[in-house]
C-alpha cells in the first residue's frame, strides 16, 4: 500500500481524464468497474472525469492503492496541468 501526504486542495480541474482513463484500461477497469470498486455510482465517477465533480480525497488513495500508483504517476493523473481534458 503506497501512502502519500497530498498536501494540495483538490480542486475540479485537477484530473487529467485522459490520462486517468489510460490507467484505467491499462487495469481492465471500466468506469462501472472503477466506480463499483470506489464505492460509488457511475454516473458520479463520470462528472469526476469529466472534473464537474470533485474527486474525495479518499477516492484519489482508493485508486492510488488500486492501480499501484507511484508519486510520479500521481502527479501525472491528478496534478500535472499539462493537457488537461
């Protein structure tokens, strides 16, 4: 389990969905799959993609644990402002 302090207000910009949905298939997990795992509906998972919606922060640790995800490749998903969808 890979703990990080994020320190960083989440904000509704901050998710890069193109990148979050590459991990995402790089894991087999579709967003009905993805939001089943994080404990909410799928139509919340979208707005959170879509960043209508914040991500909890909860939910950002739950999808760090799932994926294995490093530091870098966190920045990369939620606060690397490069080429933001």
């Amino acid at each position: 389990m890979i703990l990080l302090q994020i320190d960083v207000e989440m904000r509704n910009d901050m998710v890069n969905s193109n990148r979050l949905t590459a991990y995402m298939a790089l894991f087999g997990d579709t967003q009905y799959s993805l939001a089943e795992k994080l404990g909410i509906c799928r139509s919340f998972l979208s707005k959170k993609i879509r960043n209508i919606d914040e991500f909890k922060l909860s939910e950002v640790h739950k999808i760090i644990n799932l994926y294995n995800l490093n530091p870098q490749d966190v920045m990369y998903i939620f606060f690397d402002d490069d080429d933001k969808q």
